[in-house]
C-alpha cells in the first residue's frame, strides 16, 4: 500500500499527525510533504509551496530509478503520477490544496 492510500484512513493521519507535530521545536524545523503547511503545521510562520507538471515529475523520476539501474517506463511513471495526484487531491480526509 502506498504512503497516499493510507493517508486516506482517518485514525492513522490522526496518529501521524501527533508524532509529526512533536517534531517541531526550537528553534523550529524545515518539513517537506504535500500537506505539511495545510494540515501538519498550518500555522507555520513560513509556507513554500513548490509545484511541477506531471511530466516533469515523472521524468525526474525515471532519472533517478535509471540511475539505480531500473528499467522504466515514462508513460507508465506519468500515470501513477497523475492518479496519485488525483487520489490525493480527491481523498475525504486532508486532501491534497496549496498552502497559500
């Protein structure tokens, strides 16, 4: 099961979210995720939402898996891509917005 399927069930974002949460402290800490400056921290003084297309996304990703030697296919890395956006964007519980 994949990290975006199982940030669909209520109790374990809720779990996560205690454990994530008691990271922060002083003098504060850099956090990278989808919804780090919306659910996680979303009073966080500072907020950067960086976004890619699709495409660009999946091709830095066939880069990095040829580089540990994989065999990959880009329509098929352009396809998960696009339906875990779209599971995240869609999902009940937290779904995936930009943070500003």
């Amino acid at each position: 099961m994949r990290a975006s399927q199982v940030a669909a069930f209520p109790r374990v974002r809720e779990a996560l979210l205690r454990r994530q949460r008691g990271f922060r402290e002083a003098p504060g800490l850099i956090a990278d995720g989808r919804d780090m400056g919306t659910v996680v921290f979303p009073d966080a003084p500072v907020k950067i939402f960086l976004d890619a297309s699709s495409e660009e996304r999946a091709n830095r990703r066939m880069l990095q898996l040829q580089e540990k030697g994989f065999s990959v296919n880009f329509e098929r890395l352009l396809a998960e891509i696009k339906e875990r956006d779209d599971r995240d964007r869609n999902r009940a519980v937290a779904p995936l917005v930009p943070c500003c």
